[in-house]
C-alpha cells in the first residue's frame, strides 16, 4: 500500500501521530493491531518519517525513500521469517543485542517488531525490560504490529500506546486496487476475495483469477438448466480446484445478495458495473432471489467443512437458477 492510501484509510491513526509529534509527545513504545493489509507495516515507516525528514514527513525527500524502502540505518525491522508462522525468541535477542550498541548514525533510533502477536509469551516478556530501558540510553521508539491484538501479552499492551487500524472498507479497497491500473470490475471482484490490499494485488496477477473471472461472467450468461448442465460438465476441472471454485462461490453471493436487495438506484453495489446482469437475473428467476441466496451461502460452509470443491459447483450450478 503507498502512503497516500494510508493516509486516507488510516487518517485517524495518522492524524493523532502527527500531532503527537508536532507537541514532541511521542511515546516510546506502540502497538499497532487491526486485520492484515491494513497499512500497520507503512505506517510504522511512515512515523519514521515524521521523525527524520526535515520536513516532517514529507515521504517524497531521499530522506523518506530511504526509510519507505526499508534502508535507514536507525530503522530497524524485524518479521516472521519466510517458512516460519512465528517470531523467534532468537530474533528478539539478536535486536536487543544490535540495540545495546551505540549507533552508528545520530538520534532517535526506531524498531519494528512486525508480527509480535506470533511470538511466544516468554518470548513477548523477554522485551519488557528493553521497552522500559534500552540500555545504552539512546533515545528509542519500538514499534509493535500485531493482527490480533488477544495474542500480544498484557505487559506489552500496557506499555504501549495502542493504535487500532481499521479495516479498509470494500469500496475504498477497491479503488485502491483501481490505482494500480486493474480495471474497475477487476478491482471490485478482487475487493470480495480478500481484506488486504497486497493480497489482493497478488491475486491480481494470478492467471486462475483471469480465468475464474471469465468463467464467473460466462456463469451469467447462462440462461436455461440445459445450458447449466453444459457449463457443468465444460467446467468441472477447473472448479474441482478448491481455490477456484471459492473464488466463484464468493462472487456469485454477491450477485445473489446484491439481486435480493437491487432497487432503482444501485451505485452503492460493489457489483454496480454488472447492474444489466442482476436485472436480468432477476427477471429470469421472478424476482425469487432469496431462497437461491440462502441455499448457495450454505455452499461456503460446505467448502470449509468436508464437502469436496466438486460436489460444491455441482450444487451451484443445480441451485443457481
Ligand atoms: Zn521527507
């Protein structure tokens, strides 16, 4: 997500950092938390920024790119390391250990500590006393993310000013992705797979999500039960894939949903650009959308349980029309 997104989906958040920072009140420790692809990452960065740049943030001076790009000496950050689902105590120390040093630039130094949440209690407790006294005295800021906030021990949380990062909502996250040059009904469909930004400009670029979506708009225009058996059998392989037909079930429920509730004015549905799709729908079921929506929302928990990603689009395609 760049900065500009941020701004505007976490304003509140960056509004009270800034102003903490003008009053020279910023805390020494925070705990971002909020759902993944929310912009806790950036922002941490993006404090930096307001600590360093001359202008006080401006994210465009060399000075800001090279702490947006992970490159200042006095921003250090640590993650979850690829292969692994948690921080390592190790790594914890290893930051302790780097920090105990003097540093090598001037001024306030920053951590990052992404994912602090996924680090054992001991390992947690074992930053408590370097939270309250780095020991070489020089000013430091850490900064904790965290996407559930119920994981991160309470002695961490009572020593950190906690920040709560909102989910972005569908409309907004889908413009976001419109920036990146995906078209409008792309970055639509791609809002209702996920809630993070950077996953979703991932799926973006995935070739069974081009395919997918051809195959969900073919699924409109399928008009008679005989045509659906077609599709059926044509398409099954495809959708025997669990990603695939999820993709499919996520997006024809949104189609049901918005068709339940379709009214004259519907610039509000995410699927607003399919309006002449629903309306036909509706046409063609007699406006009998709210049993085929019950039934096919019944379809997600089947996929979850142990119903196999085939029996799925068997019943999607039997119950659709
Ligand atoms: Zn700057």
């Amino acid at each position: 997500m760049n900065y500009k997104n941020v701004i505007k989906s976490q304003n509140k958040v960056y509004k009270i950092l800034q102003s903490e920072k003008l009053n020279n009140r910023l805390s020494h420790a925070y705990l971002f938390y909020g759902d993944k692809g929310t912009g806790k990452k950036e922002m941490a960065y993006m404090l930096a920024c307001m600590l360093y740049c001359e202008n006080g943030g401006c994210f465009e001076c060399d000075t800001c790119k090279t702490i947006l790009s992970g490159n200042h000496m006095n921003v250090n950050y640590i993650a979850v390391e690829e292969n692994k689902t948690a921080i390592s105590k190790e790594q914890i120390m290893e930051l302790q250990e780097e920090y105990s040093k003097t540093s090598l630039v001037e001024g306030t130094r920053i951590y990052i500590v992404d994912g602090i949440d996924t680090a054992t209690n001991s390992a947690q407790n074992s930053l408590l006393k370097f939270i309250e006294d780095p020991e070489n005295k020089t000013e430091t800021i850490g900064i904790f993310i965290a996407n559930e906030l119920s994981n991160v021990v309470s002695t961490i949380q009572s020593r950190c000013n906690l920040c709560h990062f909102n989910a972005i909502p569908k409309h907004e996250l889908s413009e976001m992705i419109k920036e990146t040059g995906v078209s409008e009904l792309d970055s639509r469909l791609l809002s209702l797979l996920t809630n993070d930004y950077d996953e979703a400009i991932q799926i973006a670029n995935d070739a069974d999500f081009v395919n997918v979506r051809d195959l969900f708009l073919e699924f409109l225009n399928v008009k008679t039960k005989t045509e659906m058996v077609k599709y059926y059998v044509g398409h099954v392989d495809v959708f025997s894939i669990n990603k695939n037909i999820a993709m499919l079930l996520a997006w024809i429920t949104e189609f049901l949903l918005e068709a339940n509730l379709y009214k004259s004015n519907n610039d509000n549905l995410i699927l607003s650009p399919l309006c002449d799709k629903i309306e036909e729908y509706n046409k063609l079921v007699k406006n009998d959308v709210k049993g085929r929506l019950e039934s096919i929302i019944l379809l997600s928990d089947k996929l979850k349980s142990n119903v196999t990603p085939k029996n799925v689009f068997f019943e999607l395609t039997f119950r659709f029309i």
